[in-house]
C-alpha cells in the first residue's frame, strides 16, 4: 500500500511541475551624481555635492496556469553610509514588490498584494524608476480581458500604520485609500485609454480630529503611430477637495515624433499644469498633482517640478524639443526645455514677475554593452531666472549643472521552463 501511495505522490508532483515556470534574476544598479542646482538652485555658501548610490534587487518569478507570483527584495544605500565593519545597514533589505495574481477564469485575474502600478506613459501611474527606491503600492487589482482589444482594471487600497483595536490616526505621507477604474483599447495604429480615480487622503479638520478628504482625477491618454510618425496627448481634469479645498486643476499636453532616417528621430512638445496664483484669495486648489506618476520622465531631468516639490503652487507651461540619434548599441538624446509658470509669481515685494522661469537642457548617452549591462551618462544644465528664484531660493546667477553616470546590470540567474 505504502509504495501505491509513493508513486501517486510522484505522479502528481510531476505533473504538476510540468506546467509551471519558474526564474531567478537579480540587478545591481550604482549611480554616481553630481549636484550643483539639482532640485534647487545654488546657495553660494554651500558646495556641490558628489555621491554614488546604488539599488540592489533579488527578484524570484513563479507562474502556472492559473497562478503567478512575484517577489523582489532590494537594498538600497548611498556607497559609505555605514562604515566598512558594521554590524547593520542604515535602511535594511525591504521588499519592493510580493504579489499574487490568481487567474480566476481566461478573461479575469486578481492581483494582490505590494506591486507596481503603471499604465500609458507613466504619467498619472508609474513606476518612478530613476529612483533607487522606485515606487510600489499594497493593493488589489481586478483585471478583466474579454478580446485582445479591450483592457479593463480595478483597483483599491486601503492603508493603516499597524494593526490596531480601535482606530487610529493615518500620519505617513502616503494616501488614505483610493479606488480607480482604467480601460485601454487599441485598434490598428491608435490607442486609446481612460482613468478615473478617487484618492483619499487624511487631514486635520480640528486639532485631534482626522478626516479623508477625496480628490477625483479623470482623464484619457491617447497615442497614434503610423510610418515614421508617433503622436501622443493627454487631458486630465481634477475637482473633489484636499483637506478643506475645493479642486479645479487641469493637465493638458501633447508631443509629436518624427523619425527622419534609421538613426535620427526629432520631436517637439508641450505641456500645461494649471497653477495657484501666488496672491490669489480664493481658497480654491487649482494646482494640478500628477500623483503617483514617474515625474522624473517629465518636465526636466533635474527635476525641479513635480518630484517631491512643487505641489500646490504656480503650476507650470512646458515647451521643449526632443532630439535622438541611435545606431547599433549607442542612444543619443538631447532635450532642450523651456519653463513658464502657469499662474503669478510674487516676490517679497509684493510685485508679480516675470512667468519665464528658465531653459534646461538635457544630455543622455546609453551603450548597451551586453544584453545585461547598460552605460548611461548625462549632463543638465540649467539657466534659470528671477521668478525661479522666488519659487526656490537660491541664486538664479551662478552655474546650475547636473551630471551623473551609472551602470545596469539585470542578469537572469536562474530559469526552469517545464511546460510538456
């Protein structure tokens, strides 16, 4: 009897490895940067800085035919931040991503747990991948796929400090709750998508006593491509309340590519965030947020707008030019932008100044060595104004530069593909 019950067990093991995959893989990522107006313009009395940090990250990959799962553990550090014999890093190991995705029926699937979440061109919803740390939600995704041109997903999240027996106050910089629905279509050369989200985020209404206050995004993206022409806009509109303000914010862009050869591609943009004028005395938040989206992608690689700052100001008019070269391994960009505000600076005068806050132009090289390791450098220089000098101190006249260099490598350490 005992033998029938060992070869049932084999038996059953081995099939049901045979529809399984599963992998390894892994990436080491150090950067070096140097920041002379990164973010904010100069203080004379203070030097620029130099640092190399570094993102690690063990990624584990596991699917059969009616589940998937994921985990990615990373490390983050900046090289020297804890010194050569120490007993514990400064941040630890954290986990990036662990998430399951169950697949209920061949249209629908439900993810859960901590997962990135992008959608279109990262700009609502990203993955903020320039940042060691990049960007990760716990939440649970309903996902629905009737045909091949159809893309519907739910999601919600729901966030507490810690577990608890009553409730408790939510203070991290993070947001309540939030619920959204977004679809994407595809027909021949266009696409086309819609996002509407509620997001909640925790306030003091009276000292000791936090409510949620709910601000609604609501939008749709749409790219077309066709020969050597790729176009793309967007429109977002925001209303509902932050804290206790009314929302009436807007985004608005558009961006056109044109590929002139096999190796040159020019292009030309603009975008618009509506803003808060300075002296306003209206009570009404009209500064557009783009919430969790990858903000290092937009609007300048020295991010001075939208990447942990910038929030509830003067908005911002962006106009810029993108220039690419590219053949073989070596990528080539140069961007040149040109920043307005959206609504009235004020100095300490009282006076509102100029809305030209500055020129930056950018400089990216890429070499694809292998086809796990990638060199990147790029060098920023920005030349700003007086009314940047109002929105960010510092001083507009000196050198305002930013230059790194970093290295990618993602190799895949392990891959078992048993499927019979």
């Amino acid at each position: 009897m005992k033998n029938y019950v060992v070869v049932f067990l084999f038996l059953a093991i081995n099939q049901w490895m045979s529809a399984q995959d599963f992998g390894v893989s892994a990436e080491l990522r150090p950067r070096f940067e140097y920041r002379n107006g990164y973010k904010t313009l100069p203080v004379d009395s203070l030097d620029a800085a130099a640092f190399i940090s570094q993102r690690t990250r063990l990624n584990f990959d596991y699917k059969t035919t009616y589940f998937e799962g994921y985990l990615s553990v990373q490390d983050v550090r900046v090289w020297g931040d804890v010194p050569t014999l120490n007993s514990a890093d400064k941040n630890g190991l954290s986990i990036h991503e662990a998430w399951a995705k169950l697949r209920l029926t061949p249209q629908f699937d439900l993810k859960l747990g901590r997962q990135e979440i992008v959608y279109d061109n990262q700009r609502l919803f990203g993955s903020v991948g320039w940042a060691q740390q990049a960007r990760s939600h716990d939440a649970v995704l309903a996902i629905y796929k009737p045909n091949t041109n159809h893309h519907f997903e739910l999601g919600l999240a729901l966030n507490a400090s810690s577990e608890s027996l009553s409730r408790l106050d939510y203070t991290l910089n993070n947001y309540k709750t939030f619920q959204y629905l977004w679809y994407h279509t595809a027909v021949n050369n266009l696409g086309l998508s819609f996002l509407v989200l509620n997001n909640g985020l925790t306030y003091y209404a009276e000292p000791q006593e936090e409510e949620v206050a709910y601000n609604q995004t609501l939008g749709t993206q749409l790219s077309f491509s066709e020969n050597n022409l790729e176009a793309e806009g967007w429109l977002y509109y925001q209303t509902g309340k932050i804290a206790n303000r009314d929302v009436n914010a807007v985004n608005i862009a558009a961006q056109f590519n044109y590929k002139l050869n096999a190796h040159f591609t020019t292009g030309l943009g603009a975008e618009y965030l509506s803003g808060t004028d300075m002296n306003t005395t209206s009570s009404d938040m009209v500064s557009f947020t783009p919430w969790f989206g990858t903000n290092h992608k937009f609007n300048g690689a020295m991010d001075y707008f939208y990447v942990g700052n910038h929030s509830n100001s003067v908005g911002l008019l962006d106009a810029y030019v993108n220039l690419k070269y590219q053949k073989n391994k070596l990528k080539v960009n140069l961007i040149p932008h040109m920043f307005w505000s959206a609504a009235q600076v004020v100095n300490s005068s009282n006076q509102v100044t100029d809305d030209y806050l500055g020129t930056e132009i950018d400089l990216q090289l890429t070499y694809n060595w292998q086809k796990d390791v990638s060199f990147q450098v790029g060098y920023s220089q920005l030349f700003g104004t007086e009314s940047l000098q109002v929105l960010k101190g510092g001083n507009h006249k000196a050198t305002t530069n930013w230059a790194w260099a970093m290295v990618t490598v993602k190799p895949s350490l392990f891959k078992s593909s048993l499927k019979q």
